[in-house]
C-alpha cells in the first residue's frame, strides 16, 4: 500500500530544529530508501506562493495564497510504500520531521502509475520546467466530494490528456480522509490521531503533480481540472535551490 504523507507544520522551524532535520535527514533517507519504503520526498516553497483556483460558472477565479487560511500549513510531501499502516506509522515516527512537526498519511489507492517522470521528480530532477503541487479540495460548502464515478472518470481524462502533452508527473485521488492517521514524535513517545488535519468539513481529495514553464500555466492547467467547478484546487511551487 502507498501512502501520501503531508507535512504540515506550524511556522518556518526554529535554527536548532532545523539544524537537527538537516544532521539526521540525511541518514533517514539513505535507510528507508535502502529498505525499499521510501519513494520520494519534496519540500514545497513557502505558502504566500501559493494560489488557489475556482471555475463558477465560466469564469476563473484565482485568489494568492493557500487555501487554508490557517496557522498550519502543508510544507512537503513525501510517499511511502509499505505492507500496512503500522509499517507506515514506524517509517513516519522515525523521520526527524516527526519530532518537530506533524506527519499526515493518507493511503493511495491502487492505480497510481510511477512512470518515469514520477520517479526523476523524485530525485529531484525536473529539467527545464518547474514542479508545481495542485492539492484538490472539496467537501464542505465547496459542493459534493468527488466520490462520483463520472467526477472520477474526467479527473483521468485530464490526467491522461497532461500526461500526453507532457506536463502530468504524478498524481492520483486519496483514499477517504476518515482513513488519515497523524503521526507525530514528542519526547521519544510516538502520538497518533486519526482523522485529516484540514478544515472542518473540508478534505484533500486529490493530488497532481505538473511540471509548468510558468505559474501562469501551472494556474491554467488547475482550471482545466473538473474539480475546479465545484471545489478549489491551490497550486503551489516546489522548492528548487
């Protein structure tokens, strides 16, 4: 089973934090790739670059900032891939990002494809065009989740058709929220909460992962997505040195 695992964190981390994450990461990474869980890994650029994208009617309507207009934000994601949730829980709770922040996994159901562009993302290498995060939002006042087999089926046109252009990376729906588990490590005790961590009665419902030339596409391409009539989609960078 894959598992999404969302980052979130409560401001930018303190030096002595960071400088831990930085020490211990490293080592983390090299063991969990070389057992074969880890998949990959990215930081997202801070949240002011971040936009978010609604179609009403035919009008695009794209306001600057994160969707969640809270103190906590999504700053990486990574995936994993594992026998079952305890595997992911102990792969999660031995990241150094765990003992500072909060790790959110939500389980990917079958289907998801790690081509070749998915996987040269996820050493980082993203040629000439810049990765871009589209994180799908619906639930709540954002009108009906995308449950619905035809809201399913024109999500995979979508991605089908981006992926001929050569724009899609990555990208596939969640598994319910009701399915997260948060992970986070406080003074060497392992602390579990189910449940997501967005808004109330707002979820994550999909993920996609474009590699743009700019964020003028990137904002075009969240339009095009069938969510984006009834729910809202923030676009966001990944960071690159």
């Amino acid at each position: 089973m894959k598992y999404l695992t969302f980052i979130w964190a409560d401001g930018l981390p303190e030096p002595e934090a960071l400088t831990v994450m930085q020490r211990e990461l490293p080592g983390y990474v090299e063991e969990m790739t070389g057992r074969g869980v880890r998949l990959f890994g990215r930081e997202l650029d801070l949240p002011e670059t971040a936009a978010v994208v609604r179609v009403r009617g035919a009008e695009t309507l794209v306001t600057d900032g994160p969707f969640a207009e809270t103190k906590e934000f999504i700053a990486g994601v990574s995936m994993v891939e594992c026998a079952g949730l305890d595997e992911a829980i102990e792969v999660a709770a031995r990241s150094p990002v765990s003992w500072f922040q909060a790790l959110e996994l939500r389980p990917v159901p079958a289907g998801l494809d790690l081509t070749a562009a998915a996987l040269a993302f996820g050493r980082g290498e993203d040629g000439a065009n810049d990765p871009y995060l589209l994180t799908l939002w619906a639930g709540g006042p954002l009108g009906a989740p995308p449950g619905e087999q035809a809201l399913r089926e024109r999500g995979g046109a979508w991605r089908q058709d981006l992926h001929a252009r050569g724009l899609h990376i990555l990208g596939h729906p969640l598994g319910d929220p009701a399915t997260a588990t948060t992970v986070r490590v406080r003074g060497g005790q392992t602390l579990l909460s189910d449940g997501q961590r967005a808004p109330a009665g707002q979820f994550i419902a999909d993920f996609e992962v474009v590699g743009c030339a700019s964020r003028s596409q990137a904002l075009d391409l969240a339009a095009t997505h069938p969510l984006a009539r009834q729910g809202a989609i923030e676009v966001r960078p990944f960071w690159r040195e």
